[in-house]
C-alpha cells in the first residue's frame, strides 16, 4: 500500500484534498493511503511516507524537509497551487505517481 503524506500549515485545508486524492486512487485501483497533517506533525510522519507532499503554502519548507529527511530516500513535493485550488486530486495524485517514478 502506498503511503502519501500531505503537510500544510495546520493540516486542516489538505484534508480536504486527501479525499479527492483517496477517490481518485480508488478510480484508478491504486491502493494507498492518503492523510493530511500539520508540519508540525512531520517527525512523526514523514517516515512512514511513500512520499510526502506539501500545501502550495508550504514551499518555504520543501529545502528544509529535504535537508532533514533526505537520508531516508523520501521524495518531496509542493503541490500545484492550480490543482491545490482547485482540489484536483487526480492531478495531483498523477504527480505524486509521476515523482516516484522518477525517483526510482
């Protein structure tokens, strides 16, 4: 099972994307699991993550992430602030695909 981890300031606004995501996965027969939390939260999640996304307003934080987690072989990403807006789950679970296919 796929783990995706969204990070956002508070968790509150990419709990509403997660479930876009869940629907679009459960569309395309990917089985994963999708839960959003505050940054906060991110020592205690982020290695559990497939790959952890982050909320357009977290962009701040992808180097900071990336310099601390790296090690651990996670891929990170801002999330499309179009597809964020828009609460596009399917695009924005195509490039989560997308990115750990690249990081293979």
């Amino acid at each position: 099972m796929l783990n995706i981890v969204l990070l956002c300031a508070y968790g509150a606004s990419t709990g509403m994307l997660c479930d876009k995501i869940i629907d679009a996965a459960k569309n395309m027969n990917i089985d994963c699991s999708v839960n959003a939390y505050s940054y906060d939260d991110a020592d205690k999640v982020v290695p559990l993550a497939d790959i952890v996304l982050l909320g357009p307003q977290m962009r701040m934080k992808l180097r900071e992430c990336q310099a601390k987690f790296g090690n651990q072989g996670i891929p990170f990403m801002v999330i499309d602030i179009k597809d964020y807006g828009r609460m596009n789950g399917a695009n924005v679970l195509k490039a989560a695909l997308a990115e750990l296919e690249n990081k293979k």
